[in-house]
C-alpha cells in the first residue's frame, strides 16, 4: 500500500504543477505577444520546456527528499529513490510518446500549420537529462532546497488540500496511477519480446509497418476506384443484331 501511496502523490505532484505551468504559460505568451495573435518559435518553444523539466524535476525531488507536507513515506530509503526514478522515466516515456505522435502527425501536409514541429532527438535528449538530474537531485537533496521550489511544493500542497479542487487532482492521480502500471507492464513485455521500448507509430502499428495515417482515404484511391470499369450499355447492339 506504501508503494501505491507513494506513486498516487507523485500523480498529484505531476498534475498539479502542470495545472501551474499551463497557467504560467499563458500569461508568459500573453505578455510576450502583447495581445497580438501567437507566432510560433521553436527555439523559444524548447527554452520553455527545458525550463518546465527543470522545474518539475527539482520539486519532485523536492517532495521525496523533504515529504512531510503529503504524508509521503520515503522511509524505504533507496528503494524510494529508485522506485521514484523509475516512476518519473515511465511518466517521461509517456510524454515522448505523445511528443512522437505529433512528430508523425506534423510530417502530414494537411496538419504542418496546426501541428508544432517537434525534433525527437532533443526530445530524447530532453528526456535522459532529466532523468539524470533527478537521480542527482535525489542523492543530493540540498540542490533542490530553496526558495522557489519551496515555494511550488507549497502551492501544490495548497491546492491539493484546496476542497472539490483537490478532489479532481485525486482522481487525475488516480489514472495516473494506473496509466504508470500500464506503461510499465507494456515496457517489460517490449523487453522481454525484444522490441524497442517507445512505439513510435501511431495507432500501435509495428516495426516495419506503414505509419497510421488518418487522412489516407482522401488522398489514396479505394480499392472499389482502383478496379472500377465503365459500364457500357450494350442493349441496343444486340438488338440490331439480331
């Protein structure tokens, strides 16, 4: 039960501070283009995700290293620090994935305007250093021990407490909770089958196999065109004939 708990407030953990962070983003871009309609920028896209990684990941160390605000129990010592590192890699994972949908869904003529353009190779790079800041995070907690994570533990610790508001969070955790022993199961049946561990195509199709695309039927001939022949009336030949 220790270990649900544990992973049940690392779920609260996550979604809250991204509930903080979609709120700081919107005011920053608001800020930023003044009101005016948003242009999009890559490079600036990429500083605002490093920024939210490194957030994240010193407030989740944060909150295993000094757990006492959410009753989180760490007295596992290095089985915590491990068990929390592999839960943080599969929530990452997770959000590699999503990151590698967009990637494939950009590629598509129709979506390139609606679709940021996402590079998976800094996005796994993204996704290794953060996993490797947090181990460090996690044997050196005095890293992450000041006032502005301090200060974004609190505020989720506040709103988790907050009534009704704290409920929804709960049952986001929850999903998360269950989504983290999905992924998990699915990681160890990829390694043991050896396959890759992040599915890249859309719609679960395998290795070798033509991506999923949702627009295929309007821009490939169906099989019906493809063997369609015009009918020819012939009615009126034969009845001269005969």
């Amino acid at each position: 039960m220790e270990v649900l708990s544990f992973i049940f407030i690392l779920g609260i953990n996550f979604s809250i501070f991204g509930f903080l962070w979609g709120i700081i983003m919107f005011l920053s871009r608001f800020l930023m283009n003044q009101g005016q309609p948003r242009q999009g920028n890559s490079n600036v896209e990429y500083i605002f995700r490093i920024i939210r990684y490194f957030l994240l990941v010193s407030v989740t160390a944060n909150l295993i290293s000094f757990p006492g605000t959410l009753e989180l129990k760490t007295d596992g010592g290095y089985a915590y620090i491990v068990l929390g590192i592999v839960v943080f890699a599969l929530y990452l994972l997770g959000k590699l994935q999503n990151r590698s949908v967009m990637a494939q869904l950009g590629n598509n003529p129709m979506l390139q305007r609606l679709v940021p353009k996402v590079d998976l190779k800094v996005e796994r790079f993204m996704m290794l250093g953060s996993i490797v800041y947090f181990a460090v995070c996690l044997f050196i907690p005095s890293m992450v021990n000041n006032g502005l994570i301090n200060w974004f533990k609190d505020t989720i610790v506040g709103i988790y407490r907050t009534p009704v508001i704290g409920w929804i969070f709960s049952i986001i955790a929850f999903i998360f909770l269950v989504t983290t022993f999905m992924r998990a199961a699915n990681v160890l049946g990829r390694l043991i089958n050896g396959q890759p561990i992040l599915d890249t195509n859309i719609g679960g199709a395998q290795s070798g196999e033509k991506p999923f695309n949702p627009f295929e039927q309007f821009t490939q001939p169906t099989a019906d065109e493809e063997g369609f022949t015009e009918y020819e009336d012939v009615t009126d030949e034969e009845e001269e004939k005969d």
